[in-house]
C-alpha cells in the first residue's frame, strides 16, 4: 500500500475537506513555484519551478485531486489573481506563448498520478520514469503551442533544449522530496 492509498478520500471521515484543502493547498503551491522564474532572453519561455510542483501534486495527491489542483491553479491566474510568473495573471496570459505548458500541466499531474495510484511511485527509479512521462506531456502541449509564436524552425531551441538539464534536476528532485511529502500529509491529514 502506498501513502496515495492510504490517503484515499474513502479511507477518512472528514474527506471533502481534505480533498478541498489538498486541491486549494496544489494551487498555492503551484503559484508560488512560479515566483521562481529565470527569464531567457532567446525564449518567452522562463524556467520556472512550476513543472517540479505539477510533478509532485500529481504524485502525492493522485490524478483527481492533482489535475483540480492545477485546475483552479489556472482558474484562479485566469480570473486576475497574480498567479502566473512574474504575478501575471488573465485570459491573455493563458493564450500566450507558454499557454500550451499550462494546459499540459494539467494533463501532467493526471498522468503522474494515475501512475502513482498504479504503483509507479513505489520505486525511486519507475516514480522518475513517471515524472519523465509528465515532463514529456508538458513538453508536447508545450511545443505545440509555442511554434504559433516562434515558428517551427526555432521551437525547440526556445522551448525545449535549454529546459532539458533543469528539469532532468527537477524530476531528480521531486522524485527524492515525494516520501517527505508523504510524511507531511500523513501528519497534516484530517480526522
């Protein structure tokens, strides 16, 4: 059994709560990862901490409550709130250049987390692989969207190669910080 099992809305009698605090709780997360930003000059793409916080929320709140997590995370930049890098926030913002990562770190804390939930965060090496499979979604959306603004000639040097080494050590990071996030919902759980 993994803490995601053990975690499971079922499993506690206050569950609603929990899953709302745990769904508000990888929002605030995910805002504050993108107050670290480091702006490129050759990109409209910044590194951000962001993808390490869409890794972890899919791994420690599964695929549900990882995905709503980012959800209201874009919800929340989308209505005005300084969620976004650099505290920007709007519609316009989600139609930019780096729109297509923010759809795809919804699509990546379901995926992590769906493979959380199979098992996949019980070894250091296939909890990797699956934040590995994250990355590369949010590298796919990410892409795509990115080539509207810069052309396809120039995609992957502004949106892909400079990220690589950042978030190899990113994903190496999340994968050592996951039992340590286990711990912290095991203690801070309802009930």
């Amino acid at each position: 059994m993994t803490y995601v099992d053990a975690l499971r809305p079922s499993a506690k009698p206050h569950a609603l709560l929990y899953d709302i605090s745990g769904i508000i709780g990888g929002a605030l997360f995910m805002a504050l990862s993108a107050r670290f930003a480091i702006p490129l000059p050759f990109s409209p793409v910044p590194v951000t901490g962001q993808t390490l916080a869409v890794l972890l929320m899919g791994a420690l709140l599964g695929s549900r409550r990882g995905s709503l997590g980012v959800l209201v995370y874009l919800a929340a930049g989308g209505f005005g709130l300084p969620a976004f890098t650099g505290g920007a926030a709007g519609l316009a913002h989600l139609a930019g250049p780096t729109g297509g990562y923010l759809a795809g770190f919804l699509v990546a804390a379901f995926l992590v987390g769906v493979l959380a939930e199979k098992g996949w965060d019980r070894q250091g090496w296939t909890t990797f692989l699956a934040m590995a499979l994250g990355n590369i979604v949010i590298y796919a959306f990410g892409l795509f969207w990115l080539a509207r603004f810069v052309g396809s000639e120039r995609v992957l040097a502004a949106g892909l190669l400079p990220f690589i080494p950042g978030d190899l050590l990113k994903m190496l990071l999340a994968t050592f910080l996951l039992p340590w996030g286990w711990r912290f919902l095991r203690k801070n759980r309802l009930g």
